[in-house]
C-alpha cells in the first residue's frame, strides 16, 4: 500500500518524465501535466507530507482565516503566515487595477466567497450566500444530498481579487453506516485548477484534510477519504532541483490529527488553533523554495 508521501511523489515523477515546458503568467517558466486524480485516505492518519518538513500550523491558521471568511491578509501575516504577503503588497494589487483595495487585502477572494458568495465586498454588512452554513446544515439534516458543494469560483467578482482561486471548489459525500450507533462517513474531493506541486499541493492537500476533519467532528462524523483532482499540473523551473532532492527521500508514517471534541459545541468563529494537534510526525528538514507571484 502506497504511503502519502508516495502517492504525492508518484505524480512529481509523472511531471519530471512527462511534462512539457510552458509558459506562463509569472515568468519563472515551468513544466506541466493536465489533470491527475490523487486519493489518499484520511480515517486514521493524514497526509502531512513527511520528505519535507510542513508548517501544518500555518496551514490550518490560514483555514480557520477562511471559514471566518477574512481577506485581510495583515491578519495572518500577525501570526507568521506570510504566504499571502507577496500578492498583496500595493505594487502587486496596483499592478491588477485594484487601486481601490486596501494593501494587505485579498479582495472577495477564498473566506469572502466561502461565506458571502456574490456578496457585497468591502462593505460592513456583505451578504450574500453562507456555503459553510449551508454545507453544516446539509451534512446534518440531508446527508445523501448530492449539493454538499463548495464553489470559491465566482466570474462576476474575478476582477476584484487580489488572485482568481487556484482551489475553486469541493464536494462532501456521506457514508452512512450498516449498524445503528454507528458513525457516518465523510469524504471530500476538491478540485484545483492549478497547482504548484511543490509549495502549494501539500498545503492545499492538509488544509482540505483538516477541513474533513472539521466538518465531521461538528456533524458527528468521522472522515474517511480526500480525493484531489487537478488541472494544470506543473512545476515551476525553480523547484525542479527541490523536487529532485526530495524524491531521493525515505517516507515516514505519516502522523495523527488531533481535534479537540468539544469544538462540537462551538460556532465556526470559535474554532482556534489550540483545538489542533498532530501527533507523531516525524519529518525531513525543510526544503525551501521561491513562490512566483
């Protein structure tokens, strides 16, 4: 049975053999692949990759940032997540037209569309359509839906964000159990357009991770599966060498995510990072690499 890691690495190795030289908006040129399919299952332990070192705390702070539907992106730089700070200094968003928005601020952007989709942006009271309320209320009252969707794609408000989604959207699916007392389970399949292999794919794999884990402890499930499918699939000429040095790496167990369960009697906005641990993960050193903004 292939591990995480190996699953990930499995398609690094696809894109180094296959790929084909791009192109592209940033300039640091890259080669790519079209649409992959990855599953990894998330009942007992998660995909944290363990050939390089992940900063899983940041991962889940710029989640919770999300599903409190921020875009201020000062918030989490406060807190040491800087992944936002490149694309969203005043050069950067003067150089997209968004001369209106606010330096340090994403525009309606993931947290904005997640829960004020075609909202007002920039006002004090946005409106617009709360998915994550709609998604906790369908996970517990109408489990076999096939509407448990979650869509960060919205044409009408592309022009304003600071970047258009890489990420756009994701499907929950419930199993229910055989045996009465059991608990249901859920899975999540989410879908990016594009990804950068080496910075971006293992974050967005355990942010989506954690947010099964999320979901199900709120709704007295417990997850079972991520299902990842892909678009443009590339790696940025940067990171080839990056890349290659962690493929010569050795995977280890991957860990154990811990939620506290008493966030089941809290809101969304009360979820902190202290509800998190991740136990037993043993990992590789760091591997950096220059994100093209």
């Amino acid at each position: 049975m292939l591990s995480h890691d190996d699953i990930y690495l499995n398609l690094v190795k696809d894109i180094l053999e296959n790929g084909k030289e791009r192109n592209e908006r940033t300039g640091t040129g890259m080669i790519s692949v079209f649409s992959r399919h990855l599953r990894f299952n998330i009942s007992k332990q998660v995909p944290i990759l363990t050939t390089k070192k992940m900063y899983w705390r940041s991962c889940v702070l710029e989640l919770l940032w999300f599903l409190r539907g921020e875009t201020n992106t000062k918030t989490l730089s406060a807190q040491g997540v800087k992944i936002w700070n490149a694309n969203t200094t005043r050069e950067f968003l003067d150089n997209r037209g968004l001369h209106h928005i606010p330096e340090g601020d994403m525009g309606p952007g993931y947290g904005f569309q997640w829960r004020h989709f075609g909202g007002n942006y920039g006002t004090e009271t946005p409106g617009g359509f709360d998915q994550i309320k709609y998604i906790l209320h369908e996970l517990r009252t109408n489990p076999t839906s096939r509407r448990i969707f979650l869509s960060a794609w919205n044409p009408l408000q592309m022009k304003d964000m600071a970047l258009p989604p890489c990420h756009v959207s994701a499907q929950f699916y419930v199993e229910l159990p055989d045996n009465e007392g059991e608990q249901s389970e859920l899975s999540c399949h989410f879908y990016q357009r594009s990804v950068d292999v080496f910075l971006g794919l293992p974050f967005n794999i355990a942010s989506y991770t954690v947010l099964t884990y999320i979901l199900a402890s709120l709704c007295n499930m417990k997850p079972k599966e991520l299902i990842v499918s892909t678009g443009d699939t590339h790696i940025y000429k940067n990171h080839i060498e990056q890349m290659r040095e962690q493929l010569n790496r050795i995977p280890y167990y991957s860990p154990i995510l811990k939620i506290n369960p008493n966030i089941i009697n809290k809101s969304i906005e009360e979820i902190t990072i202290q509800d998190f641990d991740v136990l037993e993960y043993q990992h590789h050193p760091a591997i950096s690499g220059k994100m093209s903004a």
